[in-house]
C-alpha cells in the first residue's frame, strides 16, 4: 500500500484507556494532515447541576466524575470551597488529606502500569493476555493496588467513591492503632513497588520527546500532590509560577467540534501535565528512596535537574511516584496523633474560591463562586486529561509521520502505534467530558 494520495484511519473505539473515545488519522501525500483525538463520551454537565447546591455538597457529588481518582476531585472541591470560606484547616487533618490521596496514587499509578500501559512493552494484547505470560507480575501489581484501595477504604469510608471525606476535613478520622496494620501492609508493598521499577525499566523504550510545556503543582520542601502553585516549565528551560487564582488567566479552554472535551492551552502553548511534568519540576523533592528509584531506573538524578520528555518512559516515572506514595503515606502513618476533632466548621460567605491538586494524571483544577448563604453560583472544573489533549494529538502527529516517513505501515500497524501514543499519557477520557454546550459546524 503506498501513502503518495489521500489515506483516512479511524478506529472506533480505543483500548486500554478508561472511557470512550476514537482516533481519526488523516494523512494526504506522505504528510500527516491532521490527527484527532476524538473524545465522544455524552457531555456530564458535573459543572451545571453544582450551580444552586450547597458549599458543603461538591465534594461528595464530583468524586463521582471518577471511579478511578475520585479522591482528586473531593480534595481540589475541599480546597477551592475552603478557600473561598477562608478556613484554616488542622495540620494533622492535612497530613490524612495526604495520605489518602497516596493510596490513589498507588492504586491508579498501579492500575496503569500492569492492566494499561504494561502490555504495549510486552507484546501482549490486554492484562488478561500478560497474566497468561507474566503471572507473577501481574500478582505483584494486584497486591500494590490493593495497598492502595486499604488506604482508601480505612481513610475515606470505601475504595470506590470515598464517603468520610468532608469540607473542613473527616467526618471521622483513624485511631494510631488502627493505622498500625497499614504500616505493615506498606512495608511490603515497598518491596513491589521496588519490583515494579526494576521490572519496567527492563522494556524496550522507542527515541521520543514531547514537545509541548510542562505543568505542575509545586510546593516548598514537598513533591506536591495535595496542594501547591501552578509551576510551568517552558521547552527552553524556563520555570515560572502563578498563584492558583490565576488560574484561569494562563489556561484557556475552548470547543473543538471533533471532541466533547474541552482543549485547553497554557498561555496559549501547548502543555503537557501529569507525571512527566511532576518529575521534571519537583523531582529534587522526592523522597531519598524515591530518588534512588528513579536513577535504577534511568531516568537520572532528579536533584541534578533531570527531566524526562519521552512519552513512552512515563511509565518509568509512574513507577518512582509509586514508590514515593509508598514511602510517603509510610512517613505519614509513623508520625500521626489523632486530631482532637476530625474537622473544622466551614461556614459559608460569598466569595469565590480556587483548588488544585495533582491527580495521577495530571493537575486538577476547581473554581467555585458562592453566594453569602454559601449556595453554589458557577462551578468550573478543569480536568488533566482535557488539557492534555493537545499534546496528546501533537504526539500522534510525530509518531504517525515518522512510521510513514521510515516504511510503509499497514492501517493495523499505525493503529498499534497510535493507540500506543495515547496509552503513553493515560488518558481519563470519562473525565474530560464536563463542559456544558457545544455547536458543530458540520457544513
């Protein structure tokens, strides 16, 4: 089959990627005219039905944007609202906030790297197929995850759509001895989490670099998970900040009739968020365990201003933040004393507040305006995976034109490839569809 003339690819459905979307490949003389990520889940207008509820209510209605990370939804709703209130929120109550967003970290990072990502290096078609050839693999990442669903179910209630996370903190927090097991449990699945970097630091890594800019939390003296300012670091080095009020200012979404997700553009660049981004702006704050697992695993010293632009070696970098999780909600456990009261009263005023947290995928952005009896006004939420987008559909770009420019692929061989590239950065795809209208120009 030659590509000297007009050649459309369009998969239907992708796999391996948590939510509906397709892929639409345009290539016209050799040259990649366009690249789509098509993103045609139905709209879940979380955004509308907020307007007209109560301050206190966001936290429990958007942890249902995602089964996945709901946690990321319930802190960046905790923060955005807190912060338009004013409260001050207990340290310790803090440090628990953390703690359970870990056991997302592991949980998601884990689910990734061995049922999503994992198959790709390995020649497989799905987990199913990897557990047929790499059983104790496959059992090793089980275990991690549900080190990661423990922290979930003993801190927020249930594993799936945690129920004891409140506005001001917990409606209930743990005793010290109940956490005690937890530890133990931990300290295993440190040992897997090592196991997980030295297993994937094994497979084969395509040459690749993203070109787009990174953006990450960043927080003093922390690898930022739960809080921080947006730091953005350019192609050419550059590294700034900006306070999360301003938000909005830098990033701008917009409707693109090809995808129910809005794309969204970093002072009107294209960036990239996510692991990649965490890696590259706040490695030197890993933990020294987390840093030894990042040089295992090739990625260099991170406190030396090592950064990471290979899409396929996101993977690499999943496996170190499992590790950090790991030993990050370990620190936190041995040094916890029961707060007094599991939470601070937030009563309502009229303002308008802003959160940001660090999902896995990627910075989570949340605004709400309230009204003085604290009734939700406007509701604005920015997920990682529809700022992504951009990049993602630059990526394919690359990753399409150099298959052409080296061969001649068949449509299931570009297929594979591209389907490859989005796997890369873990796309949310149920996530992205929270915008509230779209017109398509179909003339």
């Amino acid at each position: 089959m030659t590509h000297k003339g007009s050649r459309v690819l369009h998969v239907g459905s992708l796999a391996r990627v948590e939510g509906e979307g397709a892929l639409h490949l345009r290539v016209r003389d050799g040259t990649v005219a366009e690249a789509r990520l098509q993103i045609y889940e139905p709209p879940r207008f979380f955004e509308a039905f907020l307007r007209g509820r109560a301050h206190t209510e966001p936290p429990d209605i958007t942890a249902r944007v995602c089964g996945i990370c709901p946690v990321a939804y319930q802190m960046s709703a905790c923060a955005a609202i807190e912060d338009a209130c004013g409260a001050e929120i207990d340290p310790v109550v803090r440090e628990l906030r953390r703690l359970l967003y870990c056991g997302e970290w592991i949980e998601s990072q884990t689910l990734h790297i061995y049922l999503l990502h994992a198959p790709d290096f390995l020649g497989c078609d799905g987990a199913i197929d990897l557990a047929r050839t790499h059983r104790s693999d496959v059992e090793r990442g089980l275990r991690l995850k549900q080190t990661g669903n423990a922290l979930m179910e003993l801190l927020g209630g249930r594993a799936i759509h945690p129920v004891n996370v409140r506005l001001g903190g917990f409606h209930r927090t743990p005793s010290k001895s109940e956490l005690k097991p937890l530890a133990e449990q931990l300290r295993r699945a440190l040992d897997d989490a090592w196991e997980t970097v030295r297993w994937v630091a094994a497979f084969d890594f395509p040459e690749a670099a993203i070109d787009a800019d990174l953006l990450a939390l960043a927080a003093p003296g922390t690898y930022a998970i739960e809080s921080g300012s947006p730091a953005v670091l350019r192609s050419d080095g550059t590294l700034t900040t900006f306070p999360v009020a301003d938000f909005s200012l830098h990033v701008r979404e917009e409707h693109l009739p090809h995808s129910t997700a809005l794309h969204a553009t970093l002072d009107g660049r294209r960036h990239l968020t996510g692991s990649l981004a965490r890696f590259a702006i706040s490695g030197h704050s890993l933990s020294g365990v987390a840093r030894e697992a990042a040089l295992e695993a090739g990625l260099g010293d991170p406190c030396d201003g090592a950064v990471c632009r290979n899409p396929y070696r996101s993977i690499l970098v999943r496996a170190v933040e499992t590790v950090y999780a790991v030993t990050e909600a370990l620190r936190i456990i041995e040094t916890y004393e029961q707060p007094q009261r599991p939470y601070v009263e937030v009563p309502p005023r009229a303002g308008t507040g802003h959160g940001a947290t660090e999902a896995p995928r990627g910075l989570l952005y949340h605004r709400y305006v309230l009204d003085a009896e604290g009734t939700v006004t406007d509701a604005r939420l920015v997920p990682p995976t529809a700022q992504n987008q951009g990049a993602i559909e630059d990526d394919l770009r690359r990753v399409a034109q150099g298959a052409l420019d080296t061969g001649e692929p068949d449509d299931e061989q570009l297929t594979h490839l591209c389907e490859r590239a989005i796997r890369n950065h873990d796309p949310c795809i149920s996530c992205a569809t929270h915008f509230l209208d779209l017109t398509v120009d179909r003339s």
